[in-house]
C-alpha cells in the first residue's frame, strides 16, 4: 500500500506545542551541527500505510494521550505528594502506544533517530505484539512512566508541555533503555536480563491494574537534558557573537 507521512510522536502532540508558542514554531538544536533551527516540523517518515495509521490511532494513541491529558471519560487524575494517581486506566492500551512509538522511531529515517539501534529479534518482537495486541514479554520488557515537576529556580516560567526530545538511549551492565519526553511525561521502555523491576513498582505499567502511580522526576535531574540545555545555551551564544 502507498505509504503515508507517518508521525513517530503524535500529530496532536505537536500540534499542542507550536500553538502555545508565538507564531507557532519551536526550536530544535542539532548539537552534532552547533545549530539551532526554527521550526514547526512533525518529525515524520514514510512509514505506514493508511490502515495500519488507524489502527495504531484507533487502538492506543488516542486513548493514551486522552487518558494521560485527563479528558478520557471515566479516567481519573488525582493530584498526590510525590505522584500523579491516575484512577480507571487500562494500562495495557498504555503500554502498546509506548511500544508502537519506540518501534516506528527504530524505522524513521529521520535525522532525530538516526542513533537508535535494535536487534532484529527485539524489533521483530515488537512488531507482533503490535500487530497482535499483545503485551511483551514482561520478564524482559519494561515500560515505565514519570510526571515531569520542575521546583527550581531555572527557568521560573517554563511550560514543561513545551518540551519534547527525540529518544535517548541510556545503557548500564544488564539493562538497555531508551526514553523520550513528551507532553510532560517522562516514557521509558526498560530490557533488562536481571528482575531488577517489579510490576508493583512506581511508575512501571501493570496491565493487571487499573491505578496508576505515576511519581514525579525532576527535569533537571536528568543529566542527558542539563547536558542538552548547556549546550543549546552555548550555540545560542557562538551564534550570536559571530553574527
């Protein structure tokens, strides 16, 4: 089938970010090239067919996004001390759409997630359990959630919807992790070979549950993004002085 301009991320998504900007456009720094670049791009492949945009629309998506933005009939927020409750929520449709993301930006051929690399047999994994509706293998696969807080001085004003990064591959001795953020959440997809994480953890998706405990992380506890925003404010910076 002619393939159609698929959204790795969803459509809506960006949608919801350029319109609360001036102009709708945001910045993306590209800090191979020391440059940062005015925008209102999708970040979109040729990827999928009409259908199979439907049904991963129609089956995740837009139960996720509905669900995590509190406007999902019947879903529930509960603002706690250290968490984000989220009350009625069918976490298995919530697992799948972390999974669908993570497995389209491995077949992008766009330039934001050109470093992510899987095997053959995990993305093939992936693949059939989208396909199939089918939850992964749980001994081995692990995805995990996080409210984005921001309770320092930096940035007083900052609207943490208003960020978005591609996906971040992070590594230890017996996990491979990548996440991405988006909408103010924190996404992580976890293989581990050790049982180091439990469903009943905070955070990580129990298809058997319909509460959530989603706990707070601080952005600015995330070393790959202070790394990131050093180095946009130093482009930002060469730019200017050598304009």
């Amino acid at each position: 089938s002619e393939l159609q301009r698929s959204h790795i991320i969803g459509k809506s998504v960006f949608n919801n970010l350029f319109k609360n900007t001036e102009g709708n456009f945001g910045y993306t720094t590209y800090v191979k090239d020391r440059k940062i670049e005015k925008t209102n791009e999708h970040w979109t492949s040729y990827l999928l067919c009409t259908q199979c945009e439907n049904l991963l629309n129609s089956r995740y998506e837009n139960y996720a996004l509905w669900s995590l933005k509190n406007k999902q009939n019947g879903v529930k927020h509960k603002n706690k001390q250290n968490y984000l409750q989220i009350q009625n929520i069918n976490q298995s449709r919530l697992i799948m759409y972390v999974i669908s993301i993570f497995w389209r930006a491995i077949h992008s051929k766009h330039k934001v997630f050109q470093n992510i690399n899987f095997s053959n047999e995990i993305e093939n994994h992936l693949r059939i359990c989208i396909i199939q509706n089918q939850i992964p293998n749980k001994n081995f696969i692990y995805v995990k959630i996080f409210k984005l807080i921001n309770t320092t001085n930096t940035l007083k004003n900052i609207n943490l919807k208003d960020f978005i990064c591609n996906i971040v591959q992070t590594k230890s001795t017996n996990e491979l992790s990548f996440y991405t953020i988006f909408e103010g959440y924190y996404f992580e997809i976890i293989f581990s070979i050790n049982d180091n994480y439990k469903l009943s953890d905070l955070g990580v998706l129990n298809p058997r549950k319909k509460t959530l405990n989603i706990p707070h992380k601080e952005l600015f506890s995330i070393e790959d993004f202070i790394n990131y925003w050093q180095k946009t404010r130093d482009i930002y910076f060469e730019s200017k002085n050598n304009s």
